[in-house]
C-alpha cells in the first residue's frame, strides 16, 4: 500500500491509521511510545537473526530443562507469531500432496527384499521404485517374488487421485495377500483388517494404517499373525519412514504444547508411551520459527522394538525426509521476521528518504513482547505518519522512490527471508552429526542427495514470500547448493529460471536435472563433478513440464508431466550436457497419471525395455527402444493403481483385479476378480 497516493485510498489508509492507533493506544497507554523496557536486547536479537539466516555457524544443542525449553519458544512467539507472510495458506492442494518421485540410480533387475528363492518363487522380481536403490519406501504394494501384498483402501485411492476426500471417516480398508507365482495357482489366500502403505522386510509386513502401526508374520500367508503393534499418540503425525538393512526407520513430528512443551510422547506401544525427556532434545543455537518437536526413530521390524531414537525441534511446514546408506537428513522450513527484513531495508537503503528517528522507533520495535502482526501494524502507522507529514510533492517522491528501491532490495536479498534447515543423522551412533541450512524450499525428497560425502540440494526461493510488503509478486528464483559433510555450504548454481519454481529434480552421480516451470519447460543439465564450483552446462526450453524424471540409460532421461490438458511423455538425451535434447515425446490422452505425483506407481523393466504407469482411464506399457516411445499395450480398466514383473510376466494391478500379461507378447494371459 506504500506506492498508493493517500487521495487513491484516502477511506482505506484513514481506517489503518485509525486501527494501529487504537491498538498502539492499548499497548503503550501506561507509558512512553517505544521506550518500555523490552524482554532482550534488541542487538542480540538481530545479530543472532542475521547470523541464522546468513547461514553462518549455527550450533545445535540439547535444552538443559523443561524452563530453558519454555524460555526458547517464548522467544520464538515473540518473534514469530502471527507471521504475515502465511506462507502455508498460499500453496495450491497439489503443491502439498505432489511427491514427483526421482531415482538416484538406475533400477537393477534383483530379487525383491526379503524374497527366498525356491522353485516356486519367480527368480527375476520387481520392486518398489524408490530414491536410493537398496533402501525401501513404504507404498500399497510389495512382493517377495511368490505373493503380492495389496493394501485396498478407497480412501487412499480417491487421495492419489487428487479427488476430494468423500469417504465416511470410520471406513476400514483391507491387505490382501494373494499367491501370484506360479501363476497357475494364482489366488487370493487371505486378508489382514488393517491398510496403509506397506514394508516387506523378509517374512514381517509392517503395515501403516492412518495413526497405527502393525507388524505381521507372514511365513503362513493363508494365516498372518499380527505380532506387535503401536499407536502414535495425539498431536503427533507420521512424517515419512525407510527400511534399509534389516531395520526400519520412522520421522514423527509432535505439535508442541507451549506451557508444557516436554517430556514428548511420540508413541504408545502396547498400552506404554515412549517418551523424550527435555534434555534429549536438541534444538538450534538461535531461535527459528519452530512449532514441532520431530523425532527419529529406530525400529526392529521382527520385535516391534525402538532400538534408538533422537529428536529436535523444527517447523512443521514442507518438512523432507530423505535417506543415504550412511545418513538421515531431515530438513524443515523457517523465515525471517518481516519486521526484521523492512528495518534492514530502511537503514541500509533509504537514510535519505527517511528520517533516522523512525528507524530508531523501528529498531526498538524489535524487541517488544507483541505479535508480529501487531508490530506491522505499528509499523504501518510510523510511517504513514512520516508520509502524512510531507507535502504532496514530496510525498509522491518519496513514495516512488521507496517502492523502487524496495523492489530491487527484495530482488537481491530474498534469500535472507525464507530458508530451509536441514538436520544430518548418523546412521551408526543415530546421533545428529551436523546440522546446516539453505535458502528456499526443497519440492520433495528428491531435490536432496548424497554423493561422495556431499549433499546436494536443489531449492525455490521466493515463491512463500511473494505478497511480503506487496513486492515480489512474480519474483522467484532456483538455485543448487552443494554441502560437505558438516553441511557447510562449498558450491553452489544460482538463478535458475527466474520468475518460475522447480517441479522436478534429478541427481545421478556427478549430474544433475531440473525442471522448472511457468509457462515453458527449462531442463537443466548441471555438473557437479567439481563440488566447489559446480556448473550450468545446458539448458532445453519446451512446452509444458516434467514432474517426474527417470533415468532409461546412462545418458537418456525419461520425463513424465504434462502439456495443457495432457499427460506428456518426453525422451531427453543428455549425451551432450551442453545441448540437451528432446529425441520423442509422446501425448497421452489421460488428464492425469499417478506417476505425474507419485514416483512409486511407476515402474520400469529395462530387460523389456519397458515401463508401465497408470492413468485415469487405464494402464498403459511404452517401449523406449531406440529412444523411441511406443505404445505397446493398454487396459481399459478403472482404478489401475500398481504394476509388478515376476520373471517374464507384468502384474496389472487394479482396485477390483489383477492381470497378467506376457512381456514376450503382451497377451493377456491370466484375471484374478479381488471383489
């Protein structure tokens, strides 16, 4: 409203004006305006602040008491509340639910986890496409190359599918467990009560069904046995889990209760709560905006049993989980003060617009126990005053000048307002081994990566703060951070498509991909075999987007989005990282596809030279021989949901059935009705 002539919204501004008054009349009437002692000093505050989001050296560290936890967030609401940027209430219903699934190495034919191969097992077995090959990710369908593991739950279906929740809240989903090798013998041999995603670890299904978590024996198919189970307790929410090498590992996040933030109790197992005492809880040496406790956990899969766990707090907003054989990354999201940001904008850019004397009022504004929205309210009217003061001349001057400079300030500083804390957890000790940050959001697990010590992480910046003092509302910016082991920032490749935001990532080794999107497709190639000076090498610029990135050779990558109305399908040879390539494309008449937001409903067979995802109104099977996509075989069936290979037959699963096909010829050659 700052570049508004007062005559334009004379009505508007007079009743702001009136407003702040009256509130800075309750606040201040007992004594002088802005010189009431404050709770810290406001140098500390700012230094610390700046400090923080300049990511310079910030410790972590554990509360020495329940006090020294309620001091911290106390701090945090003096800071924090109210922030009027409401990043979270901006994001599309899309943005929150997208997963666009990347893999970081190419997909090997291997036996599924935990499969036994015996004569009646198949010997070539697909699995679960996940991030990091060897760590298994949760999802509706397992096998271990003789059964199919399949979790019904409508529900989840009509959620995938980006379709409204309408189903009744008491509505009870299933597991079925279905003989599907040989597939003579094919056959539904029994059901579990229970339905969520699911983990396969060799002879135990640990299925995950809304806020309980059961572990079953499934040695006797026709039998599971439910062996453990346990419940998350209220106000606590799964964030994301991993099985990898024999153990599973789970992210909780727990709303914290401000008069009474500790001990948490994540979980209750078998009618006993697990809980973390303050001084097991870490939290940064400066105060964040932080409304969640999180909490990594450690789980034999066989007992049920949390062998180790550790936690720190951190916001709940667009929190990632991503995984390495080594690491546990946990990142979440956090922003300046705007109070903060407008007065290092007044002191370092406008001293010859306005008088030192409101900077001074502004900087003392800083440290007093109120709402951030009350202190841009109070802000709103030290400076309208300022503006009521001048003629109207110089007050179109000023107002000009100060919308100007303001915009490029926003422009070159926008990576001081938002950024992304990221939590480092080594595996052995399962002790937090560093912690860092990065400006900007990650769009999902795939945007971060570990490679030779290093983690990598693509970002968005200046998409949450884009209604920030009515400036920036099409400025935004991608950069890629490179980090060494103690997540210390070493290189990085800044400005990636101004103006558009990432929609997918890839890392391959020494390469990387990213997409972003407004209008048009850039795909990026960058080189990161230099960490400390890591490189834009090429750029592709085409209609439409690709959500999802998957490798089909050393130097072909498959993209899946979309253009317009349709699902596209493109084939980039990146043999040439200066000059990318789009070899073939391929417009498919869906408007959607799970595997547009969903990495796991895809899934490729590079003996076939095949991949097979879903659609809204069947399944589809391309071959990419030669770099060329066709269409080899599609079902017209209702809600396709997953596919798996056993041997030389792809499984086409469906809520209501499964189908067999012959890969040699994509006959069908076997239905099973799950109804």
């Amino acid at each position: 409203m700052f570049n508004k002539h007062l005559k334009a919204s004379g009505m508007i501004i007079l009743i702001i004006v009136l407003a702040a008054a009256l509130l800075a009349i309750f606040y201040y009437s007992s004594s002088d305006r802005l010189n009431f002692p404050v709770l810290q000093n406001f140098k500390n505050i700012i230094k610390n602040k700046v400090n923080n989001l300049a990511g310079e050296d910030v410790k972590i560290e554990k509360f020495k008491s329940e006090a020294d936890f309620k001091e911290y967030m106390q701090l945090v609401y003096e800071q924090f509340e109210d922030n009027v940027m409401s990043y979270g209430g901006s994001l599309r219903a899309n943005d929150m639910i997208m997963e666009a699934g990347v893999d970081t190495m190419l997909q090997s034919e291997s036996k599924g986890m935990g499969a036994v191969v015996e004569p009646q097992t198949a010997g070539r077995v697909s699995e679960t496409n996940v991030q990091v090959l060897g760590i298994d990710e949760p999802d509706i369908v397992k096998t271990d190359g003789e059964n199919i593991y399949y979790s019904l739950n409508q529900r989840n279906v009509y959620y995938r599918m980006g379709i409204p929740d309408y189903m009744p809240r008491d509505y009870k989903g299933e597991t079925k467990i279905i003989r599907a090798f040989p597939i003579k013998d094919m056959e539904e041999l029994s059901q579990i009560e229970n339905s969520g995603n699911l983990l396969l670890n060799n002879k135990i299904l640990v299925v995950f069904d809304d806020s309980e978590i059961y572990g079953y024996d499934v040695s006797d198919p026709q039998n599971p046995e439910k062996k453990w189970d346990m419940e998350l307790e209220d106000n606590t929410y799964l964030v994301d889990t991993r099985l990898y090498d024999g153990q599973i590992y789970i992210v909780t996040k727990t709303n914290i209760n401000v008069s009474s933030p500790c001990p948490i109790r994540p979980l209750m197992i078998e009618g006993e709560s697990i809980e973390l005492k303050c001084v097991d809880i870490y939290h940064p040496s400066v105060a964040i905006d932080a409304d969640s406790t999180f909490t990594a956990m450690k789980i034999n899969p066989d007992s049920g049993e949390i062998e180790d766990k550790t936690s720190f707090v951190g916001s709940s907003n667009s929190s990632t989980v991503y995984m390495s054989e080594d690491s546990l990354y946990i990142t979440y999201f956090y922003t300046e003060s705007p109070i903060g940001f407008f007065y290092k904008f007044l002191s370092q850019e406008c001293s010859d617009l306005v008088p030192s004397s409101l900077t001074d009022k502004l900087a003392k504004l800083q440290g007093y126990d109120l709402s951030q929205q009350s202190k841009m309210s109070e802000m709103q009217y030290l400076l309208e005053k300022y503006y009521s003061s001048l003629d109207r001349d110089e007050r179109l001057r000023v107002e000009n000048e100060f919308s100007n400079r303001m915009e490029k300030y926003h422009q070159e500083h926008m990576r001081e307002l938002e950024k992304t804390g990221i939590i480092k957890i080594d595996l052995d000790d399962f002790k937090i081994k560093a912690n860092g940050s990065v400006p900007g959001y990650p769009l999902n697990q795939f945007a971060l990566d570990e490679y030779d010590g290093n983690l990598r992480i693509a970002t968005t910046i200046g998409e949450r703060n884009r209604f920030y003092f009515g400036f920036g509302s099409n400025s935004s910016i991608n950069d890629v951070y490179v980090l060494n082991e103690n997540l210390k920032q070493i290189g990085s490749i800044k400005d990636l498509g101004e103006t558009e935001k990432i929609y997918s990532v890839r890392f391959l080794k020494d390469r990387g991909y990213v997409v972003t999107f407004r209008q048009i497709d850039p795909f990026y190639v960058l080189d990161l075999s230099n960490a400390s000076s890591p490189e834009l090498k090429g750029e592709l610029k085409i209609p439409g987007y690709s959500s999802y990135l998957h490798p089909l050779a050393d130097d072909i990558i498959l993209g899946i989005g979309k253009e317009g109305s349709k699902v596209k399908l493109s084939v980039f040879d990146v043999s040439n990282p200066s000059q990318p390539q789009e070899k073939d494309k391929y417009m498919l008449d869906e408007y959607w596809s799970e595997a547009v937001n969903n990495h796991h409903a895809f899934l490729l067979d590079s003996k076939h030279e095949v991949f097979f995802m879903p659609g809204g109104k069947g399944a589809y099977i391309f071959s990419y021989n030669g770099n060329k996509l066709k269409l080899e075989k599609a079902l017209s069936k209702t809600q396709v949901q997953r596919a798996i290979y056993l041997d030389d037959y792809m499984y086409i699963i469906s809520q209501d059935e499964i189908t067999v096909l012959d890969e040699n010829n994509w006959q069908e050659i076997k239905d099973l009705d799950l109804k």
